[in-house]
C-alpha cells in the first residue's frame, strides 16, 4: 500500500470515532523497528493473559494464596515463571495489593493487542469501555490456554507484516494523544477507553520497539 494510502487509512479510522485528525501523519520508518521474537511475543502473551485473571480474582477471594499457587503452577506449566516482571512476581509472592492488582488485571488487554499482532485476532480498531471486564478476562485467559504448550501457541502464530504493524502503532499512539488532549482541554471522548488505549499502545510498543525490554517503560505523546 502507498504511503498516501496508509496515512488516508489512519485519518479515515480517527475520523469514525469522531476524534481529532492531525494535520500531518507521520508513519514509522521500517528501519526504526526492532520486533520481538515470535518467541518472546507468544510469552508475553501467556503472562498477561494468566497474570491478568489471577490478579483480578485475588480482589474477593478467600484463600489468597490458593489462587496464587493456583496461577503459579500455570505459569510453570506453559515454562514462562522465570519471564515474569518484577511487578507480576510481587502479586505472587507478597502480600495483596489492590492498586497493583488493577494494574496488571488491565494487561489482559495487552494480551488482545499482541494476540492480533500475532495474526490471532482479527482487528483491534476498536477500543471501547468493556461492559463486562471479568467476562474479557475469562475469554482472553480461555483462548490461551487452548494453546497445551507455548511450542503450540507459537506453532499457530502468523506475525503481522510489519507495515501492518507500524499503522497500527501509529493509530493507538493517536488515540493515546487524544484521550491526552481531551483531558487537558476537560473534554471527554466517547469512542476510546483510557485503560484499553493505554495497554494496546505499551503492547504495540514493546513488541516492535523495545526488543523483549522492561514493560514499564515511558509513552510519549
């Protein structure tokens, strides 16, 4: 696709959420891009989809350390454990913490976001406020463990191309950019989710420009 086309692409999605359209869209060079290993890409996607259910159901739950040994064992099972961030490894191993717990319970959406990049799910143009957030985790978490083993997650995946790839970075980091602007202007956008944006941007991110870094890295907009 030309790059004409690519960039009227970008501006037609903004447009249908009735979101600001920059006067100039600037796509990512192929040169700047550094993708994941489908390797480390299918992990990343099996700690956020796991860690993401066991965080939310620590909130109510009984036996806290159930549920932790619980997910702890299915994280050795798919041999991701030692892949684990600092952050995900203190909600295993100290005690709960609620605006911990929320934080990584959002990473399901990271899930989404690279399960697409790995050809698995078909679009994620949109980013609406979820109706129903613990029904999303148990479809995510569901679908990856379909997959027995990591070697059979990987066996499925179809990487995007990377033009593909880089308009879809470009259009999350403009819904991040907008959600910004609204903010600081106390206006309020109807067809984006702060929490959705953010995680499908910081997924995109990491995948093709991070190379398997820290996740807590920061999103300029």
């Amino acid at each position: 696709m030309l790059e004409k086309e690519r960039i009227a692409l970008i501006n037609k999605k903004l447009k249908s959420r009735k979101l600001k359209v920059p006067s100039e869209i600037e796509l990512v060079d192929e040169y700047e891009i550094d993708t994941c290993s489908v390797e480390d890409i299918c992990k990343r996607v099996i700690i956020s989809a796991i860690m993401a259910k066991c965080a939310f159901y620590l909130y109510e739950a009984e036996n806290k350390q159930k549920i932790k040994d619980e997910y702890t064992e299915l994280l050795k099972k798919y041999g991701v454990y030692d892949c684990l961030y600092d952050d995900e490894l203190e909600v295993l191993n100290k005690e709960f913490n609620e605006p911990l717990c929320d934080t990584i319970a959002w990473r399901y959406q990271s899930s989404i976001a690279l399960l697409w990049l790995l050809g698995l799910i078909e679009n994620i143009d949109d980013a609406f406020d979820p109706e129903d957030v613990e029904d999303e985790i148990c479809k995510i978490f569901d679908k990856i463990i379909s997959y027995e083993t990591l070697d059979t997650l990987m066996s499925q995946a179809n990487l995007k191309s990377t033009e593909e790839l880089s308009d879809m970075f470009v259009l999350y980091w403009h819904y991040h950019w907008c959600i910004i602007d609204a903010s600081l202007n106390c206006n309020k956008i109807d067809t984006l989710f702060y929490d959705v944006v953010l995680e499908r941007r910081r997924a995109l991110e990491w995948a093709l420009f991070c190379n398997g870094e820290d996740w807590n890295f920061t999103m300029d907009t």
